[in-house]
C-alpha cells in the first residue's frame, strides 16, 4: 500500500473562470483521480491545498506520506519555509515527489536540484501540440505509455532546461515550433527519489488525459521504490576513535 | 510472479571436492533457494547448467524468464556463442539479468559491457574480509541490507575494473589489503535491466548468507521492473516518408 | 598537438553523382578540413578510407592516432573483424573516438556500445529541417555552438535509438516531424572518451556547416582528454597473494 | 590563462599551534602552491580568506575567476549568505568550483547539491592510512596520479556520503578501519562544474603531498573546461508568442 498525498496550490481553479470549467475538483481532484485509478487498492491517496494550515502538510501529514505530488505556479512564494525544509528532510530520509509542470520553479524543486530551474517557455493562447517520446524503454516509468504520447494543446516548455543531469531521463518531449524539453527526469536525493514531468497547464485538461495519468502513477510507483528498512541514515555520523572494527561488534 | 532461471556452469562443484562439500545443490541450489525464500511467492525459480542441451538456455526458456542470474568461472569459452546472441537479444527485449562474481569475465557480460571487464584479484587460500558498504541508501536493491555487509572470507576483487560507469552504483566494497571494488553496479541496455554483483567465490560459503541472498533477490526484482507493454521494441525501423505526422494516424 | 585520423569508407561519393558533387574531395574531406580550420596548429589530420590496405588502419597508425573519426552507411560489413578489434583495444587504452550520423550502425560503435543502435529514420528526398538543441552549455563539446544550431535538410533520425544512456547528454535534435534525438552523446569505455554525433549525411552539405564543423572539432578535443600518462591498463590483473599492501612496496 | 582563487577560512592556522607549524603560509598558501607549480603559466593564483572584506570574494574578484577553490571546516557559519548566493550564481554561469574535504559542509556545497552532505568520520589522534584508488581512469582528472595515492595520515571520511550520485566518479578511498569513500565527485550545476576531492585535513600535511597536489591542479583545469562563449545563460526566458520558428529570424 502506498501512501499518496497529491498536493496543489489552487489558485487558478479559484481565479480563472477558465481553469474552473476544465477542472472543477481543481487540478488535485483529476490528479488524484487518476492515481487512484490506475493504482487502485495498491494506493491510498489525500489531498493538500497551499490554504490548509501549514499548506495541508504538517509533519504528522508528511511522517504518513510515502510520495508527494507537487503542482504550483501562481503561488511559490507563498509556501512557508519551513513546510519547505520539513518536505526536504523528509525526501532525504526517502519519501518520493513528483514534480509537476509548473513546478519546476517550485521552492522545494530547486532546494533539492541546486540550480535556478530556469527554462524557455512560449504561451501561445490555444496552445501547441507537445509530443512526449519515451527514450528509456525499459524504465518502469514508461510501462505502457504510447510512443509518442501526443498531447494536443499544451504550453511550450523548452530548452536550456537548468537542471543538473537526470540520472535517468525517461522522456524528451518537442512541440510545434521545433523545441526540445527533457520532459522525464529521474533524481536521488538521500534515501529519497525524484520524478520531474513536464505536461500539465492550468489552461488545458491535459491531466484528464489518461496516458498523462499511467505516467504520473508510474511514477508514483517508482518513487515509493525508494529505502525501506535500511538503517542507513540514522547511521551517519562519528564514529568511535578507538574501535576501528565497530562494525564487527555486536549491537 | 517473476520467472527467474538460475544458470551455472557447474563445473567446480563435480571437481573440486572443497566446493562439492560447500556447495552439495550446486552453487545454483544456494542461489536458487535464497531467491525461494526471499521472494517465496512471487517468484518462480528454475535452474540451468552448461551441459543441459543449449546449456538449459533454449529460446522456449528464454521466452518464459523474465530474470536471468548467472555464474560462470573456468568455462566462459564453452559457452556456445549462439547462445550468448540469444541471451542478448533477450535482454535488448527486457529481460532482466543478474551477473554473479567471476561472471565478469563471461561471454554475456562482456558483450553488453562493450569493455574488457578485467579486474585485479588475489586469491589468498584462506580468504580475506570483504565490506560491502551501500552507496546509495533509496535504491530497492540495497533494502534491508546491512551497512555494512561483512563477508569472512572472501577472493579479493579490486579497482581497476574495466567496465562502463554504472548507470547507478549500489555498493562498494573494501577487502583487508585496502583495495576498493565497485561491487553493485547497475546498467540498462534496450529494454532490459543489468546488475553485477562482486561477492561470492566457489571456494566459500558466500552465498549460504542471508544477506548476500537478500541482495540477490532484491536485484532480481528490480531487474524485473524493466519493459512491460511497452511497444518500443517493434516499433523501430524506416518511417513512412510521405507522411511526417504518422503518430497522428489510426493505428 | 592532437593527432587525428578521419575515416570515411568513402564509397557514396565514388557511386553516387549527386554525392560526388557535394564532397568532391569525399566527406573525409570535408570534416578533416575543418578540424584543420578549427584546431589549426594543435592538429595534426590524416584521412583514411575502407579500400586501403587495412583500410588504413594499421596497428601502426592507431598507435600515433589520439582520435579516430568514424562515417561509414553503405559498407559496414565490409570492415575487417580484425580491424574492428585493433580499434577497440586502442579505445580501451585510451584512443578517442567520434562516431557521426549512419556510423550508428558501425561494428566498432556496436562493439563499443553493447546493443543494437537501431533507430527510427526517414528518408525525404529533400531531407528535412533538424535544429540541435544545447542540454549541457558546460561541456566543451557546446563551446561556441549555436542554440540551436539549424540545419537546413538532413535525414531524419529518431528516438528510440537502441544506446546505453549517454553518461554526458550534450544535445537533442528535432525534426520537422516533431521527432526528436539524442544526437550527442558522450561515453567512456576503459581510458578512452567516445562521443556519437547525428548530423551529417552524404545527401546533403552538412559536414559544410561551420557549426557542424565547430562540434566535431570540440568533440575532437574532448575526447583528446583522455588517459594521459595514468599507468592502470598495464596495472591490472593477479595481485601477489603473499603480500596484501603491494602498493607499499618500492616500485 | 586561467584565473584562480583559492580560499581559505584560516581560522585553524592561527588558533591551532599544530596546524600553524604544518602550514605557516596558510593551508591556502599550500595549496595555491601546489597549483602553481602544476599548471605553470596556464594560470593566474590569488587567495582570499574569511576575514577580508565580503572574505575576498567581491563581485570583482568572481567575475575574474575561472576556478574557486574552497576550504572551510570551523566556521562555515560565519560565510555570509549573500557571498554564498553570489558564488552560485556564478558557478551557474561557468564558473568550476572544487570543494576540498571538511568542505562537505560548507554552506556553498551544500546549496549545490541540494542534500544533507552528511558523512561518516572518525579523528584519531594520529590519522589513518587512506588510500584513493582511480576508477575513471580516462578522466582528466586521473591524469599522472598513483594507483593508489598513498596519504600516510588522514582523518577517516565514510559512507553513507548524502550527496547526489555523481554525474563521473574519478576516486574512491579506503581507510585503515575499512570503510570507503567516494573521495572524488564530478558534477555540473548550470555552465559551471563542481568537483570534491576528499583528502586533506588541517591536522596532516596532505595538501604538501606532491600527488594530492597534482590531482588539485587537474580538477581545477577540469572545472576551467566549462561555458566559454555559448551565449544559453542569457538566452532563456520567454519567447515570443507570435513567432514559433523565432530561431529562424535573423539576429
């Protein structure tokens, strides 16, 4: 069983008439729709809104969480510090997240990548068509994605990307004016794992498309393929001058 | 249900009586049955060895393993080259495979590797401790594995190793003459999955340990996870050269 | 001063008049002139061709040969097992080497590489626009490179391409089909650097596109970095069992 | 000509009567030494130390520098957090970095890697045998360097390192007590390049080792490999809406 806390910061859906009519249980409802769907008992999801207390994420919230999807963009600046670093510890000590979209400039994206995240970008008002080519077939990421996944109206997302190297990277998506976008982006960080997925914007009902929702839940799998039961990170730390061989002594 | 064949070349073990008395099912009796234990349901667990026909290794037991491990030493040259390109092409499809040991000299190895896989090694009668310490703590394979692992006695396995760098490094391990060995290395090729593991020697009970089996079985469900469905494979090939847009078309 | 050998099996340009006319002193012409132009006195360029004894690679020429350049389509087979084996040995021990475009299919880049290095193409009579995308603005090989660089007509080559993930993505192509490609790629295999370009087919005049040129050159230069001096190849092997501090020892 | 600032805390040098007698010019005294012998007229050295003005490390001085060079241990608290923004945003630009031991936690190495940077450590009196053995031995960096460098004294530095696994791992070491240690890191942040090289404590004469010093001075032509001309940091942002081929548009 794993433990899915989809997080959004809902404002669009709250804002824009527009976002209102394609996601009327606001962009975490299709999101964790789509999740359940695809896991089904193998999931137990919740949702979290950046105006909950403590944006839906106390550490009570967060100790019960084994991955963490992530969708911002009006808003970053609005999430409290310290909900941040509680996020980030808890990555290092192996929960999953799933950074969606507009996330990439999320604070907890570029604490745990360590560069500015900056990308290209185009917003045309109809959108553009975004191709989604899967370049690591046996990745469990992509298991049972179309190849391409064509997504119909989509923001363009291009680049240089400033993001360190994938340690995988899944899928390269291009759009119609000919960019390129490093869209399937795998990440350690501690005894945590990272997915990045570029698709999804608040204008379009891309999360609603059901190819989009098999990668997300993918990657929800993935990502809760992170430590379990290793002993490692309390480990850390001095050890004893005089004993050389601790690790021969009994516990 | 994971369809694992366990192959060895099962020589030492009919010539040597130090290893008939260690190993009395054969090396790939201990492997297989910690793979048993291990993953008890969900994992069907066959076994093959050099002298069967094909080496146990038609394409109709291909077909049907998901996992393969492998362990071969004094007689890599025997090993039918038909057979390699079978295996091969298997993996490329998504079949997962588990190198043990000595088997980074083996036929199969060295041509997914692209290197010469060399390596420096002492063989000590009595053996030498080995320290198998984990390196990247989220990784499934090293869930549940002491921090570190001790083996007693050990062949020393040491740097330089001659291969690609890991896709994702595992473990490192540590011999009593101070040299270093990447001794889990992870790799993908096609559609299929890679780990090489360093510890276990005909000469010593190394895979009677649990938590050498648990390492075993732990990478033998993660090379489980490569291409399930995914229609890449198939797909390649010349594209159609008057229609540029063919993803667009009905299938 | 880098010592380069650019091979060509140079058969299009002798059979095809429309490739004759584009590379009327062959391709190996035109990428070693502009290597020339682009490294100037730090270069030292010889060509080679499938038809010469050997095909002018002799033992004696890979030993002065710091980077090989590698473009072959129509005649793979024809090239020498035993060739293919002096040039991966001296890869091994440090020798760069630059694959370009229909290269892919080489039995050097196989050998090296460990897979199939299928791919999608098409084949437009006029070709089609591609634009090369910088993903890694540090490394060498994008120093000075357009971004992106556009190409006028070229073949188009697509994901997915059958390759060990690059351990250095430098660039990605599109197509005027929407796909996309992995087209520089960096590896290392024992002390020696390769780098596998896509651009560049004997239909049309991309080996003289001053970026192209640029990107060869810098790829040169890259993979020129390679095992200097280091003292591992010859290092390897059985280490004496009676003294396990042998690095201690006065040479 | 590559422009050099190596910096210093300097704090240990003038509180600790051992540490002054092994470094009276400083630890950044040896090692801006050991890079001028090495690189010779390939590079312009200065140093700087916490207790100048913004710790010598203006607007001024990073602009002019190719490579940092950075040690700290007792106080890398006092590092002033707008230095430290200024110092990324700098790497991000081009700018190599290589972070030396006790380094680990400096707040800059910490802000690029986006972990815990966490380790394990033992100070024995008398330090212990490391030993840093090449496993990338085609890196730049390994250039000359012994298999293994011998440090007769070191203080203990042991996995679990909580950093991201490194994008080229050129050393691992091992320690009298037989832990391990991925003692040498190569990542890419933005433009810029970052290595971390583990030997090297104030209490042992390490950085008067003339191997120590060597691999020092090739990290630091390693790091001066990064952006040189490519115009991407300035190029990102938004595109405009209107023009999707604006890539086609003269300049």
């Amino acid at each position: 069983m794993t433990r899915i806390t989809v997080w959004n910061e809902h404002v669009h859906e709250r804002r824009d008439a527009s976002v209102a009519r394609l996601y009327p249980s606001g962009m975490h409802g299709a999101i964790a729709g789509g999740i359940r769907r695809e896991l089904a008992e193998a999931a137990e999801v919740r949702t979290a809104t950046l105006d909950e207390p403590e944006h839906g994420l106390s550490a009570e919230v967060l100790a019960k969480t084994d991955v963490l999807t992530w969708w911002g963009h009006a808003a970053h600046d609005q999430v409290a510090d310290a909900v941040v670093e509680r996020i980030h510890a808890r990555v290092l000590e192996g929960m999953g997240i799933v950074i969606l979209h507009s996330g990439h400039y999320s604070k907890i994206f570029k604490r745990l990548m360590g560069t500015s995240c900056a990308l290209r970008w185009r917003s045309d008002p109809g959108g553009e068509r975004e191709l989604v080519w899967t370049v690591n077939p046996g990745h469990p990421i992509a298991a049972g994605v179309p190849h391409p996944i064509v997504i119909p109206h989509q923001e363009m997302y291009g680049e240089y990307f400033d993001i360190p190297p994938p340690e995988a990277l899944v899928f390269i998506s291009s759009f119609a004016g000919g960019e390129v976008f490093r869209s399937g982006c795998c990440y350690t960080r501690g005894a945590g794992r990272l997915f990045y997925f570029g698709p999804g914007d608040q204008e379009f009902p891309v999360y609603h498309q059901p190819e989009v929702q098999r990668v997300i839940a993918n990657a929800v799998g993935w990502c809760a393929g992170g430590a379990r039961g290793n002993d490692l990170p309390s480990d850390r730390g001095q050890s004893p001058s005089t004993k050389r061989d601790w690790y021969m002594q009994p516990a």
